[in-house]
C-alpha cells in the first residue's frame, strides 16, 4: 500500500513538473525562442558577410554566449539569488537592501535596481517591434505579393495585440505552451534537416574559432558582438518569471529542449548559407521547404506574439512592485485572474507601450533597424541583475567572497563588453532605450525623494501620539458610536485628518483605528502575518497591515478579519478617514523648483487612497489642508 501511494505521489509529481515546463515554454521562453528570426543574420553581416571562417566564428560566438551567460551564469547562479522564489530586478533590489546597511552602498543598489527596472521598459516596447516585424518579414521572402505591407501587417497585429491585453492570458495562456513546443520543434528539425547536408558545421562548437576572429578583426569585432548578442535577448525572463512556474521546470525545459532546438536552428542556418551564399537575405526561412513558408510565417507570427504578450505582461507587473515599493506614484491596477496573482493589467501602461511600440515600427521599418535599438537595453538589465545578484550571494547566501567576486566579476566583464558593443550604435538607434531608461530613472528618483521629503514636511507639525492620548485622556471630547479609521503612514504621529475632525467637529468615535499599510521586500506574506494590533489607552487602537510586493491591498477582507479576531462593529457604523493634502512649494534653485513641480504633478493625479485600497467611497470622508515642502 505505501508502494502504491509512493508510485502515484511521483507520476503526479512528474504530471504537475511536466505541465508547468510546457508553461514555462509559453511564458518565458517566447523572447529568446523566436531570437533565430534575427539574430544569426544580423551577425553574419556585421562580420563582413558569408565565408566560411565568418559563419563559423559567429557560430562558435553565438553557442557559447547561449551556454555562459543563460546555462552558466542564469541557470546554474543567478536563480538561486531568488527572493523567496520570486526573481525580477525590483524582487532582488528589495532582497539586496535587506542585507546592505551603508547609506552609500544601499542609495547604489537602489540606484541600479531602478535603471535596471527602467532599462526593462525599453525591451518591452522594442520586443514587440522587432519580434513580430521580423515574423511578417517572412512574407516576402514567400511571395512578392506582399512588398512592402510588412510594416501595415506589424501595425495591425501590435494593435490588436495589445487590444486584448485588458482580458488577461488567463484563457489563452493554456494555449501558449503547446504553440511554443510547436515552435522549437519545428525550427531544431528545420535545423537538423539542414545540417544532414553538412555535418561539419559542428566545428564551430570549439571557441578558438570565435575568439580568432575577435584578436584578428578587432575592427569588426563590436559589431558582431553587438549583433550575437540578440541570440541571449530574453535569457533574463529565466529569472523574472521565476515566481510563476519554480527553478526546477524551467531549468530543465531550458537544458532539454529550448538550448538544444535553438543550438540546432543556429548551426542549420549556417549550413544553409555555406551552401548558398544568397540565403542569408533570411535564412530562416530559406531553411523551410518552400511549401512550409506560410504556415511557417504564421507560427512565427504566433510566436512573436506570445513573446511579446509576455514581455508586455511583465512591464505590468513590474508597475505593480513598483508602485507598492513606492518608486512610483498609486497607478490602477486591475487583476485579470481570480487564481493567478501575476495576471494583471494596467490600461496607462498598456496604452503608452501601444503607442511607443507603433511609432517604433514606423520610424525604423525593418528588423535590421531595430536590432541596433534592442542590445543596450538586454545587456544593460543583465549587468544590474549580476551585481544585484552578487551581493546576496555573499551576504544571504554566505558565499565565500573568494569564490564570489571572481565568478560574478566574470559575469559582469561578460555583460559589460556586450553593453559596451552595443553603446557604439547609440546613433544608429541604441540611444532610444537608454533616452527611456533615463527619462524613467528620473522620474522614479524624483518621486522617491520628493516622497522622503513630503513625509519629513509632514513631521514638521506632527503631533506625538503618545501626548495626544494623554490630552485625550485628561480632558476627552465627546465621543459619538461607530468606529473611526485613519490611514496613516507613521503610527508615533497623529494623523493630520484625525486633528481637522478635531479641531472643526470637536467629536471623536468611540473607537479610533489607526491603520498603516506597508509592504515588505517579500512577494508574499502569510495570512498569519497579515495584521498586527496594539491597543492603545482611550479606545485607540494601531493595526499594522502587512502585504509583499506581488499583492493587492484589500481592506474590507481585512475589516472582515478584524470584526472576527478583536472587534465587534458592524461596516454601516465604520467611517473611513483620508488625508488629502494640496502641497506647494517653498522658492529654491532652479533644479529643485523643477523636480518639485515635477512630484507635485505626479502627486497631484497619482490615484487616490479610496480607490487604491478599494474603501467604500460611501464610507470615506476626506480632510486636509495645505502643505509646503
């Protein structure tokens, strides 16, 4: 009978591994799975064209990018620097910070993690363009009916992608894992096909062939690392998107299926064009029977557009952490799906990408364009992710820094000669994302210090609470039935709004809750965790809410929770309590009066606490005053 039970608890097991590998293939891998539309053309011009030593060398260069930077240095290191499971550059800012106590040390990783955030909303406007642009592209090479309408075709079917971003994936996405096992399978037996014919293409595989034509070419050689580069874009979803399906399913779908196929497309496509020089107009295609080119042009087109469902998907939940964090202003979030946290969707965001995405397709036109525009934002994110990485190998994990620094400074010098490369196509492009990633970087360290200065503006005039309540308690107002709740963002202060009820209402509720949300530099947190109370003197009461960064506030859940562990109260007697502050702004020099204006902006149409907490708007009542910072 344990026999029994043991045999059925491991074919379950291997059931559930199995199915969330086939997820994980729709999911993380859409961004470097479809990378073969692109990436080896793209090489092999910047190497001067078709030779023999040329294609063996960009081989050689792409093979062992693929196996240091994604098996290596992802696979093997990275996702175990994970924050409870959960990957993402916010999810390892936030771990990093937990463990780094200098001033100058933690004002750098929050620096770093920021512009690696900001450098990720690059590769999420221009992964949409060049991936399904590259796709369509295919239709000319199938018919001449179709010259010149790839860049309407891209248009129509961005726009509709993102149309249906507001429903979620929660339907589609069973859909996505098998379209994408389609997908590899397809291109590693369109490979395989074509390496019959020339078997000693797997020459390439030693690195004496690429590292020659780095010494030898030093001319040539930051264009072709700056195009071999596109073959690792996506090797970071490895990481991000580590929370949703576990370390053990898509390291394994990456060691035995994805590395493998995309090896055996790249080398099959260099067989190809050995044979005939002039395939390399696309050889991705040309490496298709001529009747497969359009069914083949439509799975590409799905592909892309799951790889770029994807990367879209992961601009909104990098909004999400961030706002939670507070590195940017409250911004609606809504949640598509009732059982899986991720899905979410954010209509500004999806709104801005859309727009951005288009006017990408239409100024630059082609793949080759954009492929000039994409490696500086990859590599850039990959060098943030190391040394976040790094520093909690060594202080979490307790790696020895003898074995650390000289393995992640391996690393680092890897992904730096990759943005390095890449910089020097600023002109022709690259200075697209890293203009976005600044404009980011600006606005969230404005919010951030405007942020710190409004809280110490609001210290100025604070009341201490524990003085307040001796107040109360020697000469106490009269106190009406009900409950008061007062969000608050310290619990030693009184609140500004609880003052204004007092000084204008001269009442207090029999009961006052002081209610202070935070969220903690872990993606969840238990529900035992959740609530924190302290019974204060005078029937005040502080209530300390605690949520991870991948979590939705929801205070009437918490109410119900409430009214079963402490109190008794019904909902039609509880009055909400909001501050709503109008601030201004002292006279300073000139670069203060922008970024004050500046977070006065944001501050001023960020979304407000009802809406953002999700309060009965019947139940609130909002006071305030004017504030100068």
């Amino acid at each position: 009978m344990v026999r029994f039970h043991s045999t059925y608890d491991h074919i379950k097991s291997s059931t559930s591994s199995r199915t969330a590998m086939v997820a994980a293939l729709g999911v993380v891998y859409g961004d470097i799975g479809t990378s073969p539309l692109y990436a080896f053309k793209q090489s092999v011009i910047a190497a001067g064209g078709v030779t023999e030593s040329n294609v063996y060398a960009i081989l050689s260069l792409i093979f062992w990018s693929l196996l240091m930077v994604v098996t290596i240095k992802y696979v093997t290191v990275i996702m175990r620097a994970d924050n409870k499971g959960e990957g993402g550059t916010f999810a390892l800012t936030a771990l990093a910070l937990d463990y780094v106590k200098s001033p100058a040390v933690r004002l750098f990783v929050l620096g770093a993690g920021l512009f690696g955030a900001a450098l990720f909303y690059g590769d999420s406007v221009i992964t949409p363009a060049i991936s399904v642009l590259s796709a369509i592209e295919g239709l000319e090479v199938a018919t001449t009916a179709f010259h010149g309408l790839s860049v309407p075709v891209t248009l129509v079917l961005i726009a509709g992608l993102f149309m249906i971003e507001r429903y979620g994936t929660a339907v589609v996405g069973r859909l996505f894992g098998p379209v994408m096992v389609v997908w590899f399978a397809t291109i590693a037996v369109s490979g395989v096909l074509s390496i019959i014919h020339n078997p000693t293409i797997f020459l390439a595989l030693n690195p004496r062939y690429g590292l020659s034509f780095l010494i030898y070419h030093p001319g040539l050689s930051t264009g072709v690392l700056g195009a071999v580069v596109l073959a690792v874009t996506g090797g970071e979803a490895l990481f991000a998107d580590m929370g949703h399906f576990g370390r053990d399913p898509i390291n394994r779908t990456w060691l035995w299926f994805v590395f493998p196929s995309l090896v055996l497309n790249y080398f099959g496509q260099g067989a190809l064009v050995l044979g005939n020089a002039s395939t390399i107009e696309n050889p991705f295609y040309l490496l298709m029977p001529s009747w497969t080119l359009f069914p083949m042009v439509i799975l590409s087109a799905a592909a892309t557009i799951i790889a770029s469902q994807a990367v879209i998907s992961g601009a909104f939940s990098i909004t999400n952490q961030a706002v939670q964090l507070g590195y940017i202003p409250r911004i609606r979030v809504r949640h598509t799906s009732a059982e899986e946290v991720g899905q979410i969707y954010v209509s500004k965001v999806n709104v801005i990408l859309f727009l951005i995405v288009e006017a990408l397709v239409v100024s630059f036109r082609t793949s080759d364009n954009l492929g000039s525009a994409y490696g500086i934002a990859v590599t850039g994110t990959m060098a943030v992710v190391t040394i976040l990485a790094g520093i909690v190998m060594i202080k979490r994990n307790k790696w020895p820094p003898l074995l650390a620094l000289p393995l992640f400074g391996m690393f680092l010098v890897i992904d730096i000669v990759f943005f390095g490369t890449n910089l020097l196509k600023f002109l022709d492009g690259g200075w697209f994302p890293l203009c976005l990633a600044a404009f980011l970087f600006f606005v969230m360290a404005v919010w951030i210090n405007g942020r710190s200065r409004l809280l110490k503006a609001r210290w100025r005039d604070a009341v201490p609470l524990e003085s307040f309540l001796k107040n109360i308690l020697a000469r106490p107002p009269i106190r009406v039935p009900g409950t008061s709740i007062f969000m608050v963002a310290h619990t030693d202060v009184v609140p500004i709004a609880l003052l204004h009820n007092l000084k204008h209402n001269r009442i207090l509720h029999e009961r006052v809750l002081l209610m202070k949300v935070e969220f903690v530099s872990a993606p969840t947190v238990p529900d035992k965790d959740r609530i924190e109370i302290t019974h204060l003197d005078g029937n005040f009461h502080v209530v300390k809410l605690r949520y991870g960064f991948f979590e939705e506030p929801k205070i009437l859940r918490v109410l119900a929770q409430l009214r079963i562990q402490e109190f008794r109260f019904k909902l039609a007697e509880v009055s909400f309590f909001v501050g709503s502050e109008t601030l201004t702004s002292r006279h300073h020099s000139f670069w203060d009066t922008i970024t004050t204006k500046l977070f006065i902006a944001l501050h001023r149409n960020m979304m407000t606490a009802t809406d953002y907490f999700r309060i009965p708007p019947g139940h609130v009542v909002e006071l305030g005053g004017h504030l100068e910072m």
